[in-house]
C-alpha cells in the first residue's frame, strides 16, 4: 500500500510488516531466499538518523505502487473474492506492531483474509516458481494475522510478473509458531531502538552496504579503508555511456538465462519422476536414449579439519590459489 505522508510519519514510532524482512534477516537467508534488509539500517530509521548517500531505488517502488490496485482487482476478478482497503493498525497490547496490509479480502466463509499485492521482475518470478513463496512474502502476512487478530487465519499473497505477464495467488495460512518467533526477535530489535543500542553492522563488502542510505555513517571507517583496494566503493567512479547498450543486453540475457535453466531443470525433473516411477535407469523419449545412472560414492579431503588437526602436512601440500574476480552488476 502507498504511503501517505500520516502513515510515513506514524512508521517512526514501530514497526510493520514491510520491515521484517530486515529485522529476519538471518531465518531468510537460511531459508534461502534472497536478503535484503538489514537491522542496523532499519534501526538508523527508527532512531531518526539522516540518510548519508543517495541511492535511486524508486523503480521498484513505483511499480509497486502502480500495480497495487490492478493486482487486488486481478485477485478479486480471478476468485470472486471481495477486496477492501484497511487502515493502518497498530497492537492492542504494543503500540509498536502496526500493519497496512494492501487489502482486506471479504466474504469468505473462512473468515475474513489477508491480501498483499506484490509485483516482481524476472529473476525473482523464476525463483519463485522453482522454489517457492519467498519466506519475506509469506512473514509480512504471517505479522498481519498477528497484529489485526486471531480473527485472521488465512490470507494471499498475489504475485504478479510484468515480463513474461503471469500471475499467481499463494495462500499463506497463520502459523503460530513462526508468528511466536517473528514477535520475540521485533520486540527484541524495539528495544534497541529504545535502548539506543545498534545492531551489530555488516562487513562492509556485503552487497547490502553498497546501496544502503547510511552507508558512510554506518561503514565510514571500513570503507575507507576497503577504498584502497576498491575504489568502486569510494570515491568517483567513472561512468562509460558507450556500454549503456552493453549492459542493458547483458541483463537481459542473464533474465533469459533464468528463465532458461528454470524450464530446464523442471523438464528434467518431469523426467526423472518418470524414470523413478517406471523403476528403470535407462529409457527412450523424444528420439534420445537417456540414462540416469548413480555414479559411484567419492571422498573429498576435509580440508578445515586437516588444517585444525595436522596443520603441518596441511601447509605443506597447500598451494596458492589466485582469488576470484567476479563482475558483479549494482543497480544504482
Ligand atoms: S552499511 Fe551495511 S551494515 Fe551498515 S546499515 Fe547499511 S546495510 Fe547495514
């Protein structure tokens, strides 16, 4: 749901579902799901501190506005279900849990819903569809149910994807155990905010801190320091319009790539449940012969523990190894 300047001003004093991704970053990075929040930084905004460097995030932002109301309706016509906005609550018991969920869905003889409208690019489309709701999905309704009442005990989270144009509705059930969890580690982060005690930072060189508004309050130091290696960091970074064309094909085929290994992987699965349900390693399809044979079980050194336990002969059969040299791409 878009901001209104009432609502922006009342996000200062708790916190909602948009923010727990930051807070959970830990138990979404373990799920697998990509991490972007951070604590430290969510905690710069609630206690007030000015943004440090400007990054240009709106895209996905705006998108999001615009598509909002489109994908409630896409919701409502698809299912027949009613949609309603609701305003921004705030806990019974803890004035700091407040939610604004994207809709309210009605009529339903489970009871009264959650609707949350979310528009995604590719790379997160194919991700999802091979793995799954995205934990950050699924916790932003799971705070909703929490904070709106027992009354919630189902909701959806809409899905939709302009390129390829696709959409899905995934049903989120309360889960009260993840809601327990969820409720003790955002108490626990109110209290640093109250308290004045900042979460501890990440190093410097996570991909995190390179777009983050308090960068150079939160890192200053340790970006300094970085910026004697990587000048990307710190300091002007020259810009070469010449690879606009490039870059913008680049992205694009690493979309295409995605979708790619994604069909790709799904149509090898399709074949492997075959195989495993026709109990044969060898079979004839689509003119190919295939065969999905078991190599035999291998050993590997294991190389932290020979280090620990015989340092001596770890040393000596080690041997240099030139570090990595990733492109990595940044939107700025
Ligand atoms: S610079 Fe990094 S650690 Fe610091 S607040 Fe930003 S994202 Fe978090």
């Amino acid at each position: 749901m878009p901001l209104t300047a009432e609502h922006a001003a009342a996000r200062m004093n708790g916190i909602g579902g948009s923010e727990l991704a930051s807070i959970l970053h830990e138990q979404i990075k373990e799920s697998g799901d990509t991490v972007y929040g951070c604590p430290r930084a969510l905690w710069y905004e609630k206690t007030g501190h000015e943004q440090d460097y400007e990054f240009d995030e709106s895209g996905p932002i705006q998108r999001g506005i615009i598509l909002e109301p489109y994908i409630a309706e896409l919701y409502s016509e698809v299912t027949g279900h009613k949609v309603a906005r609701l305003d921004h609550k705030v806990g019974k018991e803890k004035s700091w849990e407040m939610v604004s969920i994207d809709r309210q869905i009605r009529g339903v003889p489970r009871g009264v819903g959650i609707l949350e409208c979310k528009s995604v690019g590719r790379e997160i489309w194919y991700q999802m569809l091979k793995q799954g709701l995205p934990l950050r999905f699924v916790l932003q309704v799971q705070w909703g149910f929490h904070v709106l009442g027992p009354q919630y005990e189902w909701g959806v989270d809409a899905v939709l994807c302009c390129d390829p144009w696709a959409y899905i509705f995934h049903e989120v059930d309360r889960d009260q155990q993840l809601i327990n969890m969820m409720a003790k580690k955002v108490a626990a982060f109110w209290k640093r905010v109250q308290d004045n005690d900042p979460p501890k930072r990440l190093k410097w060189s996570d991909k995190r801190c390179k777009g983050c508004l308090m960068r150079k309050t939160c890192q200053g130091a340790e970006l300094a320091k970085a910026a004697e290696t990587d000048d990307e960091i710190f300091g002007d970074t020259e810009i070469h319009e010449t690879l606009s064309d490039t870059v913008a094909t680049r992205m694009e085929m690493k979309g295409i790539i995605g979708e790619a290994t994604g069909n790709l992987d799904d149509a090898e699965d399709e074949i492997k449940d075959v195989m495993t349900e026709a109990k044969s390693s060898v079979i004839i399809a689509g003119g190919h012969k295939i065969t999905w044979i078991q190599q035999d079980d291998g050993t590997t050194v294991d190389g932290k523990k020979l280090e620990k336990e015989k340092p001596d002969i770890y040393k000596e059969y080690s041997k240099p190894r030139k570090g990595a040299r990733p492109l990595n791409f940044y939107p700025v």
